[in-house]
C-alpha cells in the first residue's frame, strides 16, 4: 500500500529524474541489476541509472581491499558515476524505482539491503546468509546506520540486529530515520 501511493505521489518527480537521465548521455533511463533477495533468490532490482553506460566493465576501477584484507566495491569519488547520476545517488531518487520492486514482491519498504550475487558468493560467509531470511528493503537498520560509509557486506551485524528486533513500529522509526539522512546526503555514493 504505501509503495503504491509512493509511486503515485512520486510520478512527477520520478518524470524529471528520468527526463535528466536522458538529456544527459542518451543512454537508458532505468538500470537493471541482479540481487539477492529473500531465501537467497534473485531478483531483477530496478534503479534510475546513474553510471556511464558502460560502468560494469569499469567495476576494476573501484574494487579494491581494505587494511584488514575486506573487498570493498565502491568509493565516494567513483569516476564511473555521471553528473545526474551523483545527484539523485546523493538525495537517494536513483533507488525510487524499486517502489515497483516493492509492489511486485521482490522486496518490502523496510529490511535488509538486496546484495550483489558475485558478492555473496565470493566474499560471504556462511553465517551472513542469515539476513536473506526476510525480504530485502529499499531502507533498513544498515542505510539509517552510515549507507555506504559501513560497506554492507561487512555490516551483516546491523542486518541481524533489525531481524532479531523486527516489529513495526521498528520500521516506522526507520522510515523516519530514512528521511533524515537522506536529506543529509552523507554516506550516499
């Protein structure tokens, strides 16, 4: 239901972001990328494009280790990300397409973020898998707890702990949260 009156209310903005999209390289509006998602299925998880067109061959551009030996897969100046593309990243419109994810049942408002294949196969480990026990959400505990400031496959622990601690009034302080650092834009890249 509020996915639904989300995605009403949002049309015009949704319009303007895609329209820049557009005029900005000719490219497609809309980037389609596989994750994981509840009971470990994959899912087509739809998002405003915001990167080159050609940004997944770029991806050794990005991916680098930590100190402690962690992959990590983004960074905050990412060359491959264009000029609308930083700014709905930062204000969060490049995610409002999922609101159709939403309504089609891949994912809930609330829970844990929908992960990268390659990811999970390649970097997780076995006790992570537990936060795919529940639909993946376009926000939860993970984005309102630093957003890509705590890069989320090390960040399984704030998954866990919204899993363990789920109620509904849990999500509506999320939603909450959610406006709030969206509107500071910190961590978003």
């Amino acid at each position: 239901t509020i996915s639904f009156f989300a995605i009403i209310s949002l049309l015009p903005v949704m319009a303007l972001v895609a329209l820049a999209i557009k005029l900005e390289d000719r490219g497609p509006i809309f980037y389609f990328a596989q994750r994981v998602g509840q009971n470990g299925a994959l899912f087509p998880m739809f998002k405003f494009r915001s990167m080159r067109i050609d940004a997944d061959k770029m991806q050794h551009l990005v991916s680098h280790y930590d100190d402690e030996g962690n992959l990590l897969h983004k960074i905050e100046n990412d060359p491959r990300i264009t000029r609308v593309g930083r700014f709905i990243r930062r204000t969060s419109l490049d995610e409002l397409p999922q609101l159709f994810n939403v309504l089609r049942g891949d994912m809930s408002v609330v829970g844990p973020r929908p992960e990268l294949p390659w990811l999970v196969a390649e970097e997780y480990e076995q006790w992570q898998h537990q936060r795919f026990s529940v639909p993946q959400g376009i926000t939860g505990w993970w984005q309102v707890s630093g957003r890509s400031d705590n890069p989320m496959h090390l960040s399984t622990d704030l998954d866990l702990y919204y899993i363990q601690n789920y109620s509904i009034w849990l999500d509506f302080q999320i939603m909450l949260r959610t406006l709030s650092v969206v509107l500071r834009g910190r961590g978003a890249y």
